[in-house]
C-alpha cells in the first residue's frame, strides 16, 4: 500500500509548510556557516542548515516508517557512506555481486538515500525490497513513526577528534572548490567543541542515540567506526545478523562477507570512477557537491596529523565530561 509518505504531498500543503518554515527559521539563532554558503540555526538544541532542518520537520510530518524499514542514522562524518555500502551490498548481495552492484556506478549517497532529502527515492528502493534509509537526524528529531513501527535503527558514531577532523576537511575542501573563503582550523575548532557544527553538538547526538540503544536493544545496533575499521569481518557478521539476512556457512566458506567488505573498501570505492569524477545532487544549488570531496582518507587516528596535543587534550576531556555516567567511550 502506498503511505502518506510515498505519495506526492499536496502544492498547498507544501507551499503553506516552505511559508511557516521561511517565517520560523528567521526566529532562530544563526551559527557561524563554517566557510559554507548556508549558515546554521538552533533549533531545540542542535544545529543545522535550512535545507536539512527543513527536510528533518518535513519527515516528521509525512514519514510512515514500516516495521521492516532498516534507518541508518549517525552524525555527519563518521562513517555513513561505509554503513551504507556495506549493508546495501549485503542486502542485495542474491541480486548483485561484487561486479554488477550499482555501487560501481553510483556513489554510496545515491544508492542509499537521505530521509532529510530524498523522499521519493526511498520508496522506489523500498518497493524493490531494499529497506534502507539514511538519517542524520537527532535521535529526538526521529518522525514518530519510526519509534512506534518499532522498524530497526543501525547507529555508527567515531572518536570526536577524527570526527571533526573530517569534518573541517570537507567543509575546506567544499569551499575551495567554489572558490570561497575556507574557515581555518582553530576556528572551527572551538565551534565543533561549543557544538556549533552541522547536527552538532556531536556529543549530545551520540548520546540520544547511545540511550535509545540501552532501552531498546532489540531494535537497535550501535557501531563505532574504529571497532568496524578493526574487525570488519565481525561487525558485517553482526550487521547482517541484525538485518535477518545473516550468512549462511556456504557463504561464509565461499568467501562472501569478504568480498563484500574488499568491494566497500575506502581503496576501492575511491578509486571507483564515479566517485572520482561524478557530482552529488548536481543541479540542487548548495548541496551539490563532488563525489571526491566526500572521500578523503578512511583513516583511524588521522588526528594526529591536525591536532596539537593541547587540542587533543581539550577534546578528550570534553568527551569525558559529556559522556561521564553513560558507560560509553569514544576514544
Ligand atoms: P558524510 O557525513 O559526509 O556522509 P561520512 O560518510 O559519515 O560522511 O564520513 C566520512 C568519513 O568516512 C571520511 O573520513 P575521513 O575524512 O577521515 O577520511 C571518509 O573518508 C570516510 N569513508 C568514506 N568511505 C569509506 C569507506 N568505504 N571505508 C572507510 N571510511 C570511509
């Protein structure tokens, strides 16, 4: 059956939603835009640009969630394209193998799409059976409806440090190449640490999602970048697990999970022609962006190389303080 969601929503609806959004999002306090053309806004605590907290409210008006729908959810920069590879090609892997997915020819963002931004892609994936849908969304941003349709909730969250890391890299690298001023690195530190940063502050989405995860365990699976980077074999085990589609012993003996985690690599995916030269949401004004930018080294520790030991130390602590009590740990 189609659901509210799938359907087109009606032109007044949308005009009078883009009106009232237009007229709340003057009210809202402005952050400093990274060097990006859009600013960010405060909006119950976290920050965001207009195009994404306008995609999150619209979902939580429209999104119908079905129990079988599969959200991956994670803040920006920890590992989002990975997980979507990896389980996209686990969950299409009777239909695809490792020389006919379209991950060869379409980059992870495209083959799994944005709650906040591709509605209509969704339910064309869903209807061919791939339940997957991406979210950036604060776990109190969540629509309803995915709470209550109890549908599984996949989160992956990374070391704060390698976190902003990339973070600023991508917001560098997206303003060099449309040839604006690229925010420097000490400045955009102190806004990642004050939480000032895209679905920031990071810690505080971690931790929505970190409890979620203790009360709910049944629906939910809590990854880490670094333990992924560490035994992928395991966790990919455990993700397709967590999915129903686990590994038979003949496909585990055939090799199959690795050749699904050699086919998702950093190495291979950035080395993939459409991910070196393609553009993502090209014609969508600010949010197209290159393909390559979103790749840049797949690293664990890679901090080291931005970080002064003085910053490092002032992270770390930060990240205690916030997740003090919380039993988690993220470096
Ligand atoms: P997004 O928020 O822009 O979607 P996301 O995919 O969550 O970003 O994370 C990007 C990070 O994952 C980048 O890390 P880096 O800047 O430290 O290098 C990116 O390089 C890394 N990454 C992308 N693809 C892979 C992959 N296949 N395996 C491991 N890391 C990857």
């Amino acid at each position: 059956m189609e659901s509210h969601f799938d359907s087109h929503v009606e032109q007044h609806n949308e005009d009078e939603f883009q009106k009232s959004f237009k007229e709340m999002i003057s009210t809202l306090p402005k952050g400093n835009s990274w060097g990006l053309p859009d600013h960010l806004y405060q909006y119950q605590d976290f920050w965001f640009t207009s195009p994404f907290l306008q995609g999150v409210l619209l979902a939580q008006q429209q999104f119908e969630a079905q129990p079988t729908d599969i959200i991956l959810s994670s803040a920006p920069r920890t590992g989002t394209a990975w997980l979507k590879s990896l389980t996209f090609a686990t969950i299409t892997r009777t239909s695809y193998d490792d020389s006919t997915t379209p991950l060869l020819f379409r980059m992870p963002h495209d083959v799994v799409p944005f709650m906040e931004l591709d509605h209509a892609h969704f339910s064309a994936n869903r209807h061919l059976g791939i339940p997957l849908l991406a979210t950036h969304a604060p776990y109190s941003f969540l629509p309803t409806s995915i709470i209550d349709s109890g549908c599984k909730i996949i989160y992956i969250c990374r070391d704060p440090k390698d976190t902003f890391v990339s973070m600023y890299h991508i917001c560098t690298r997206y303003a060099k190449s449309q040839n604006t001023q690229p925010i420097e690195l000490d400045e955009a530190f102190e806004l990642f640490c004050e939480g000032v940063s895209w679905y920031g502050p990071y810690w505080d989405h971690v931790l929505g999602y970190w409890k979620a995860s203790l009360e709910h365990p049944d629906k939910f699976m809590f990854l880490k970048y670094e333990e992924m980077n560490e035994d992928t074999v395991l966790y990919l085990k455990k993700l397709a697990e967590f999915m129903g589609c686990p590994f038979s012993t003949e496909e585990q003996q055939k090799g199959v999970p690795e050749k699904i985690i050699k086919m998702c690599s950093f190495e291979n995916l950035s080395n993939l022609e459409v991910n070196k030269s393609g553009i993502h949401r090209e014609g969508q004004g600010n949010l197209e962006i290159q393909n390559k930018i979103y790749f840049r080294k797949g690293k664990v520790g890679d901090w080291k190389n931005y970080l002064t030991p003085k910053m490092a130390t002032q992270l770390d602590q930060i990240t205690q303080q916030k997740l003090s009590s919380s039993g988690l740990s993220l470096n």
